[in-house]
C-alpha cells in the first residue's frame, strides 16, 4: 500500500501518520490490488478536517470528515470508506472479477449497510451547444443547480462546473 500525507496548517507528526496508516490498513484488507490511499489532514479555527482518498485500479473511494478531534475524524473517515465498499460490493466484486482483486467475503469491521437498489427519478434532456466556462457557471447560476454539463468551446469536450461548499466553483474535464 502507498501511503502519502499532507498537512495544511498543521505539521503531521510520526504518531498521527502511525495511527492514519494503522487505520488505513483495514481498507487494504478487501482489495489484492495495489492500494494508494491519500490522506490530506487541515485547520482551520477549531475544525479538524481530513480528506481522505484511496486509488485501487480505476475505482476511487473518497471520504471528508469535519471534527473537533482529529483522530475521530479520523476513524469515522475511514468507517465512511468501509461502508461505501459494503454499499458497493456487488458492484466491485463484478468490476474486480476477471482480476480477483476484491474480497467480497471479508469480515466486516461494521454493520452491512443494505444495499439499495439505484431508482433513477426523473430524466432530463437538453441541446448542447458550445460555450465557454463563464458562460456555463452564469447557465448553472440562472438555473439555480449546483453543477452543469456543458460543451467547453476552447477544448472541445464535455465538462462539468460545479459550486463548492465553500461557494466557489469547480471544473470538471476529461483527461487526454
């Protein structure tokens, strides 16, 4: 497993990167593949925020927990992460198949969380048409939706821009 962490306003100390790694360790039991976990650890006032993310192959786990401690937040992050591959296992299962890299019979460190099954509610259809990254966030704004697909003119591709909790925006855009 590759373990790499970062700290924004805080120094990472061998005893925090220790029990993230130790944490950490229990993800890796359900996947043979290499596993690269990234653990991005910030303060900001009084708020301890962990970001969490695994690469195993071409699936990406992610989790963000906000806590007064940051080893809580910590643990719940990864619980996040345990529960979204218990969410997720059938799928996993069948996309890790032909590699055998998931175990979907390992113990589990929680209770299941049942699977739902996915209902899509409502489609929507809509002309496409180029246009540039401002002019999509003023559509996406007019529109009152936090994201908004759009043709990119200058890349010729399909993005997303989407707003951010912290009420900037986001840009989306496939890799060459």
């Amino acid at each position: 497993m590759k373990f790499t962490v970062r700290g924004k306003n805080i120094e990472v100390t061998p005893a925090l990167r220790d029990y993230l790694e130790k944490k950490s360790e229990k993800l890796a039991r359900y996947f043979d593949d290499e596993m690269t976990v990234q653990a991005v650890l910030s303060v900001e006032r009084q708020q301890q925020t962990i970001e969490l993310t695994c690469f195993v192959g071409s699936i990406v786990l992610r989790s963000v927990e906000k806590n007064a401690d940051l080893y809580a937040a910590i643990d719940i992050s990864v619980d996040k992460i345990v529960r979204q591959i218990h969410k997720y296992k059938t799928r996993l299962a069948k996309r890790f198949k032909k590699t055998g890299g998931f175990h979907a019979d390992a113990e589990p460190l929680a209770e299941p969380v049942q699977e739902a099954t996915i209902k899509i509610e409502r489609r929507k259809h809509f002309m496409i048409r180029p246009m540039d990254v401002e002019e999509a966030v003023m559509q996406m704004n007019l529109i009152g939706h936090d994201f908004f697909m759009f043709f990119n003119a200058q890349t010729e591709t399909m993005n997303v821009v989407y707003r951010r909790k912290n009420g900037t925006y986001g840009l989306i855009e496939p890799e060459e």
